[in-house]
C-alpha cells in the first residue's frame, strides 16, 4: 500500500495555521496580563523608587 504524499502546498498551509494560532494564543495571553505587567517596558527609571512614562 503507497504512503500518501503531501504536497508542499499543504504543508506550507498547515505551518501557516499553526503559526497563526500559535501567535493568537500568545497575543490572547498577553492581554489577559494585567496592564501595569504589560507596560513594565513603557516606563523609565528616574530617581530612587520613581518612575515615568
């Protein structure tokens, strides 16, 4: 019995809907984060225990 092939065509279009829920899920759980552990990069140290936007 001959193995069934698949073509590039579908494996490059199953690796594109796996990249793409793949990246669904990390956006979906970044947002569920609060806001002040999403932002933490936004902020800039000025002085002993302050901070800015």
């Amino acid at each position: 019995m001959p193995k069934s092939r698949i073509t590039r065509k579908a494996r490059l279009a199953a690796l594109k809907k796996e990249s793409d829920a793949a990246l669904l899920d990390q956006i979906r759980r970044l947002l569920a984060l609060p806001a002040e552990r999403r932002t933490h990069f936004l902020r800039k140290r000025i002085g002993f225990r302050m901070s800015c936007l």
